[in-house]
C-alpha cells in the first residue's frame, strides 16, 4: 500500500467488549496477540464496519461470523459494549494521506409501541439479550400503554478529505421479526468508500468465485506459485461451480477441500491479495488449520503481496509461533525492507476492564524472541 493511503492509528470507543482502544503507529503489516476474549477480532470488525460504512447490512454480517444470528433488533445489542444500546459505537481511522479521517457512529433511535402494562415479557425486552439496559428501565417506569424502545440502528459517517470539504453519510436500519433488514429512512446516495477491506474469518473454507476471477485475469500461476509451497504437487487450478479443484498429476483434477483446511485457508487469504484493488486485509485467527512449516510459507508469501499490490495486512493470532515464523521471514534479505513498518501489538485486559494495547516494533519483538523474554 502507498504510505497515503495506509491507516496510521485506529480509534474503537463502545464496541463489543471494547469499551476503549486506541492502536497507533500502525505499519504495512500488524499482527494481533493476546489471550481468549480480549476483542482482537473485534479490532477487525471495527475496521471492516468502518471501511464498508455505506454498507447496511454489515453489522448482521459480522453477528452471522460468530454465529449470532439476528431475529429481532434485540440481537443488534450484542454490538454494543455491555449490551448498552444507549451508548453510541464511535470508530476512526486516520491517515496522513489525502484522507485524514474516517469516522463511524452507531447509535439506535426509539420508536413507540403498544404495550400491554402487565406484561413483563416487553419490558424484560423479550430474549433478555438487552435486560437491565437504560432503555428498559425506562420502559419498566412507564404507566401509559405506549412505551420507547430502540428499534431503530443509525448510521452516521464522515469522511475528512485533506484537501477537500468533509462529506457525510447517515442512514438507518430497522429489524423486523425474522431477521428482515429495512430501511428506516430512504437510501442516501454515497460517494465510493475511500477503503476496500477484505475479511477472512476464522472458519475453513474459501470463496470459489474469488479463485475463478483469479483464473479469469490470468493471474492463476501467481496462485499456483504460492500454493506449491504448502504443497509441491499442485500444478494447477480450476473451478466448477462451488468447489475449487487442484491439478496434482492424477487422472483427475481433486477439489481444494481433500487437502485439508490449511490449503483452502491459504487459498482463501491469498486469491483477493493477488486480484489486486483490496486496501486493507484483515484475517482472524491467521495460523488456522495450517501446519507450523506453511505458516512460514503463507506469511512470505503475505509480505510479497502487500509489497506488490499495496495491501495493508492485520493479522490476529493466539500462536508464538506466528511470531517466530514471521521473525524468520523478516530476517531474510528479501523481506528486510518490511522491518520498519512490522508491529505486533499485544492486548491485555486489565483489573478493570481495560484492554490495553502493547506495541512491539521489529527490533523488540525480536530480542524477546530471541531471549525467550514473555511478550506480555
């Protein structure tokens, strides 16, 4: 990526268990540590809202990844920090390139609705998944047969050129029963997003449609080249309706999914990089699936590519080893060039709450693995 277009610092203020988190001095390539249920994958989420902001639908996108499904609105609390839905999420991105800053707020809006005063059910706000929030309590105060409960999830979105007038983007969805999305208000028309970000979840699997447009641009031997270092047999790609398809010598071609799911996460991670036109690419849980040889492979192969096609990586993983794989990489005279613009931040949560962030730069991270010192 150009050094104007790269994210320097990211602000996330009131999201998931975030309730506060600031990641500066960001480089080309940043890699995410720290235990269980300390909100790395929250920090890509946070930047993927925040790139596809024009997007309505993205926040069910991001409760799907984790398997929470969206019925009602209700579900949408899960979003916000402490299930406050009276909080607003505010996200930033900054940039010293020709777009300062790029901010995100979610809010929700009330809507009046029936209420029979006996039933505690709408007042307990029906799954529970919002109980004892402010709203509630508010319901539980009313004496008349109408009550305000948010229905309603907001979206405001300001874009701070350089050199140009801030433009903005405001819009709002409505969750009916069943987990239909509505518009609240009518579509605004929005500029282009100044950011497009790719997200890989932690899941196996891989889009075939995404390795079929690296076939269309003929860009499959760039594929091939870095698959063969996970697996020398592979000769070649093909796709055929969902299933992608590796040439390994035999009478027929075998599909993606029979080498397991370091291949077709590596498949995955690698295909939208070598399309070209991503900013951004975000991967949870990077070393899933992968022997601890590929992951070595799969990160050389991550550096080459954000170096080629611009590519800003942030990376999340509970594994030393990805530090040490990616140490070794850095090492090597090809790569050394990336040592300056490599971090590896550290989440930790405090005694209160906190999550706080623990910058490592190349020469630091490096003399801790080197001398077996903890990274806290």
């Amino acid at each position: 990526m150009a050094d104007d277009q790269q994210v320097n610092k990211i602000e996330i203020n009131g999201f998931r268990g975030l309730s506060h988190l600031e990641l500066d001095g960001l480089g080309a390539f940043n890699v995410l540590l720290g235990a269980n249920d300390v909100g790395k994958t929250s920090v890509l989420e946070a930047i993927f809202l925040l790139a596809g902001f024009a997007n309505l639908n993205l926040p069910i996108t991001v409760q799907n990844w984790r398997h929470l499904f969206v019925n009602d609105f209700d579900d949408l609390a899960f979003l916000f920090h402490n299930l406050d839905v009276d909080t607003p999420i505010r996200l930033a991105t900054y940039s010293n390139g020709s777009v300062e800053c790029q901010e995100l707020k979610i809010t929700t809006s009330h809507e009046k609705m029936d209420m029979d005063i006996g039933d505690q059910r709408i007042v307990d706000s029906g799954n529970g998944s919002v109980r004892g929030t402010r709203s509630a309590e508010r319901a539980a105060d009313q004496s008349s047969s109408v009550v305000s409960r948010p229905r309603v999830l907001r979206y405001n979105a300001t874009v701070k050129p350089r050199r140009k007038e801030p433009w903005s983007f405001s819009n709002a969805i409505r969750v009916a029963n069943g987990g239909n999305i509505q518009l609240a208000e009518p579509l605004n028309p929005v500029k282009k997003p100044t950011v497009s970000c790719r997200y890989v979840t932690a899941a196996p699997g891989y889009a075939s449609d995404v390795i079929g447009n690296v076939i269309i641009q003929k860009k499959v031997e760039t594929l091939v080249n870095f698959l063969q270092k996970i697996n020398p047999r592979i000769t070649d790609i093909a796709v055929s309706g969902s299933f992608a398809y590796a040439d390994v010598g035999l009478d027929k071609m075998i599909p993606l999914n029979m080498f397991g799911s370091g291949m077709t996460r590596a498949a995955s991670i690698l295909s939208p990089c070598i399309l070209g036109g991503e900013h951004i690419l975000l991967i949870d849980e990077l070393e899933n699936g992968l022997h601890h040889a590929a992951v070595l492979s799969l990160l050389k192969a991550l550096l080459a590519l954000s170096r080629d096609q611009g590519v800003q990586v942030f990376a999340t993983t509970h594994s030393i080893s990805v530090l040490e794989s990616l140490l070794k990489a850095l090492r090597e005279e090809e790569f050394s060039e990336y040592r300056t613009t490599t971090n590896c931040y550290t989440l930790q949560r405090d005694k209160d709450g906190l999550v706080r962030p623990y910058r490592y730069e190349y020469e630091q991270f490096d003399h801790c693995i080197r001398h077996g010192i903890e990274i806290r």
